[in-house]
C-alpha cells in the first residue's frame, strides 16, 4: 500500500527515554500492576487506536490472562509465567507494519510507567487472548505483551534462549545504516534509536538510508521472515523518536515494497513543551 500515512498521534518524549532501558522479560512475580501504570497504559492504546480507520489498534487486558502465554518447545522455549496484564494488539487484513508501529508505542509507554514487557507475535493462544477482546469480523489478535513486574532470575529455557538470540546484541551503525556518520544530525539520531529496536530473535531485519532530505526505511531481502514488517513498524517508530530527540519533527509515509517507511523532517523548530 504504496504512500499511506502511518497511524499519526502525539509522540512522548519519555519514549525516547524508555529504548535504552527497555529489556524483555518473561518471568513475572504475579503481583498486580500499580493502578497508576495501568491508567497510563490504557490511555495510551486508546490514543494509538485512533483514528480507527488504519485498522490497529491496542487493547489493555487488566486480567490474569489465562491460557494466552502458551509457549510452545522448539519454537517458544520459555514461556511467560505469572503476568497479571497483557495488552493485545489487534489487526485486519492490512495490519503488519502499522502494528508494529502502534503497539511499540504501547510497550514504551509500559517501559515508561515502570511496567515490564516482551513482544509475542507467534507462540501465544491468539482465540484465549481473543476471549478478552470484542473483535470485529475481520480482525484478529495479531501480536500481545504480557504486563507486569519482572523477575530478574533467569532459568533453564529463558537462559538457552538468551544465549542463542542474545537479545542485548545490536548490529554496527554502519550495518543497518552506511554512511551514517556523513548524515544530518536528527538522521544519526534517528539511526541508532533503530538498531537500539527490538525484533524477532534480534535479527534487525531493516537498513536505512537518505534519499534527498528524507530518511526512507527498508525491509532487507536477506532477513526475510513473516513478522519481519512488525519489526520494521517499530523501528519506524524508533527513528521518529530520534529525530524528534534532535529536535527534528515531520512527516512520515508508509511505503510499498521492500521500502517501509519515509520520514521528511520538516526543520521547523519544535515547541516547547
């Protein structure tokens, strides 16, 4: 869908905050979500939901979510145990980057409130997690997060998993970015708020580059996997953090093709808040 705006709303600046210390987790401790960092949450998938004709939308679940975190042996080796919350990310027929984009806001926002995460978008029970949700006929529960105060002791399978993705491990700037270093200011920034994005089994499957004054975001061909475009609507979303970081704000177009996104600053001063 070539020259679609991504879903506009009003990008936090403590988003921005949230990438760098943003870490996944899949043991929870069971107790509940402070009241507080639930209304922040739910504020912020009502926010990222409209307007509702780009066909995403998040949803809090401020219930035990029972049967969703199913975890599955050779695919999903841990999984999530004792999460009080979880927010579903829901989609229609046309819905892989924009839910990407949408419900990263979401886990950044949960980062944010002090509130733990992890990006599920295969292993998990999506007709349990759909249970919770009133779903119109053509949407479906695409991608959730479980909510809640991690754990920090990492056993048996989570350690296996983490010694294979290795999830702290991120691509050279260089990599994802060539040339960067020659680049405007807010397009560096914009740059390493993209290799700091989460994605599948850490595979950082995006590149970017400059096209005149525009930053333009890319699907790598030889990192092809199905929620490959999930990850790329959240980087997408990371390289507006950065620019707006570096006082940079803009537009940005969702693109066909192997190309994700555009962003084209504007250079206007941004104000003060």
């Amino acid at each position: 869908m070539p020259n679609v705006a991504l879903p506009r709303f009003r990008l936090e600046p403590a988003w921005f905050d949230a990438i760098a210390i943003r870490a996944s987790r899949r043991r929870f401790d069971g107790s509940p979500v402070r009241s507080e960092a639930l209304e922040r949450i739910g504020a912020t998938c009502r926010t990222v939901s409209e307007p509702a004709d780009t066909g995403v939308r998040a949803v809090l679940v401020d219930a035990a979510p029972g049967g969703v975190f199913t975890g599955l042996i050779g695919n999903y080796w841990a999984a999530i145990s004792r999460a009080p919350a979880l927010a579903a990310f829901v989609g229609g027929p046309d819905w892989h980057v924009d839910l990407g984009y949408i419900g990263e806001a979401v886990i950044l926002e949960a980062t944010a409130a002090g509130v733990d995460t992890y990006w599920i978008a295969g292993s998990f029970d999506a007709a349990a997690a759909a249970a919770y949700i009133d779903l119109d006929e053509e949407e479906q529960v695409r991608a959730v997060t479980p909510l809640g105060n991690g754990t920090r002791d990492v056993r048996g399978g989570e350690r296996l998993l983490n010694a294979v993705v290795k999830p702290r491990w991120r691509l050279d700037l260089e990599r994802i970015a060539p040339g960067a270093q020659s680049w405007p200011e807010w397009a560096r920034e914009a740059a390493e708020a993209v290799r700091l994005a989460p994605s599948g089994k850490n595979r950082q499957p995006w590149r970017l580059r400059m096209d005149d004054d525009s930053l333009v975001l890319a699907l790598t061909t030889d990192r092809t996997y199905w929620t490959a475009p999930i990850d790329c609507g959240i980087a997408a979303l990371h390289a507006e953090l950065g620019a707006l970081h570096a006082g940079v704000s803009g537009t940005r177009q969702r693109l066909a093709g192997p190309d994700v996104a555009r962003f084209t600053p504007s250079l206007r001063p941004l104000p003060v808040r």
